[in-house]
C-alpha cells in the first residue's frame, strides 16, 4: 500500500468486493439529494427554454395546442425531497460497525459471527477502536478538523449511534446536521452556552470522511503486520483468513440484474 495505491492479493480480493459494494451504497444514499437537484436545475432550464423559443416562434394559422397531464413547474417540484439526514447517519454508523467487526475478527483471528457481536457490546473493545481509527490524530477527517474532533469522543459516538438506531433519536452532547448546514453549525459551536458544553454538531459527510479514514487506517495497519518482521508470516495468515472468513460466511450476497435474466433463462 502506497499514498494513492492499494494492492491486493487475489486472497483477500473478496473482502474489498464486499467493502466496494457498501461504499457505492452509502454514496447513493448520501449523494442522491445531489442528483436529485441536478435534475430539478435541467427541468428547470428546460422549460425557460421551452418558454422562449415559443415567444420567438410566430403564430401561425393554424394553432396548435398541446396540454400536458400537469404544468412544467409541479414536474419540478416533484424532484425536490426531503433530506433525511438521520437515516444517513444510520447507515453510516451499519457502515462503521462493519469495520469495526472486520477489524475484531482480525484482532482475535475469529470469524465466528455470535463471538463478534458479543465482542462488539464490549465498552472496552469498541471503545479502542473509535479511538485507534475514527479519532486518532492520523485519521485524516481529524487532522483536518482538530477544534472540533478534540471535543468528540468515543462514547459520544457510540452514545449517538444507539441513540439513532434503537430510537431514531439523538444524544445530547454530539449532534447531527445536514450538510448544507456546516457553516451555520459552526457559528453555533462557538456561542457561549453551547461552547460551554462542548456541544459538537457532525453532518453525514462529516461522519463518512471520518469512516473513510477510519477504514484507510485498518487497511494500513493489516499491510504493515503483512510487512512486519515483528509478526510471522503464519500469525499473519491466521489474522486476515479470519476476516476473509468473516466475509464469505456472514458477507450479504446481492443478486444482481444479470443474475436474475441467468436464473430467467
């Protein structure tokens, strides 16, 4: 592994395929309020189009006429949604929690999924790796945000992510905000009360460039022990099997659109 590069060996190529797969997930959910405005920008422009030339064209004798099942601006209007910013932190946390699995199974050479979970409810375990990976001074998204990651710790992350995924609802010190919001959020941070506090509000995109560099420095860490002369190449082997393991046991399998004709067939 170099600054831009990852080589994988054709071993653990499953487990990426697995990684890749939820990444394009989450992008389509964080992203997909983009291209939803990007749409509604086109339909936009279009009908101003539409509407000039027709200023432009002469009336001729004959008219036509045409009339649409509904006006050009409710079309539009039906692109525009609602940004469900909690459930994008969900899913960003479903993200977070797969690493984090990945990563005991690693740290234990364990592929069992039962043992994994219960590890997982650990405080002292999930405790390390939030601190390891997602706010460690090497994680980039920290690095680039040292005010206010220093005021983040690991139970306000795992205090936030219950509080979301088993009631939809928030904590008091770490707060969620869309992304549109940042700026308004950091004007926030900084009055009186809140700073007092140490209120922190984090968007979607916040938590997933956290992630980000939370998984870049896993993959880091698996490919310098691989690199090591501190480790054997056999207790290496015992390590990432476990993780391939965990994967190809317990790793969903999505039935693609070409899968489906095939069976059709």
């Amino acid at each position: 592994m170099d600054k831009n590069k990852i080589y994988v060996s054709k071993e653990i190529l499953p487990v990426f395929k697995f990684l890749e797969e939820i990444e394009k997930e989450i992008e389509s959910i964080l992203f997909f309020d983009r291209k939803m405005e990007s749409i509604r920008k086109y339909y936009r422009e279009m009908i101003e189009l539409v509407r000039a030339l027709s200023l432009k064209i002469p009336k001729s004798k004959n008219n036509f006429k045409f009339n649409l099942s509904e006006k050009p601006e409710t079309i539009v209007e039906k692109f525009k949604i609602d940004y469900p910013t909690r459930s994008k932190v969900i899913a960003l946390f479903a993200y977070l929690e797969t690493l984090m699995r990945l990563n005991f199974a690693y740290d234990n050479k364990i592929s069992d999924e039962v043992k994994i979970r219960e590890l997982s409810l650990e405080q002292k375990t999930w405790k390390s790796f939030y601190k390891d990976f997602c706010l460690s001074t090497e994680n980039k998204w920290v690095n680039d945000n040292k005010e206010r990651a220093k005021d983040i710790t690991a139970v306000d992350l795992r205090y936030l992510r219950n509080s979301l995924t088993h009631f939809f609802s928030l904590d008091k010190k770490l707060q969620i905000i869309d992304d549109i919001l940042s700026c308004k959020a950091r004007k926030l941070e900084g009055m009186e009360g809140l700073k007092k506090l140490k209120v922190r509000f984090i968007s979607p995109e916040d938590l997933y460039e956290m992630i980000k560099g939370a998984g870049r420095l896993m993959l880091i860490k698996w490919s310098n022990d691989c690199n090591s002369d501190l480790m054997n190449d056999f207790e290496f082997n015992e390590k990432i099997s476990s993780v391939i393991n965990l994967v190809e046991c317990s790793g969903a399998i999505l039935m693609k659109e070409e899968c489906i004709n095939i069976i059709d067939e």
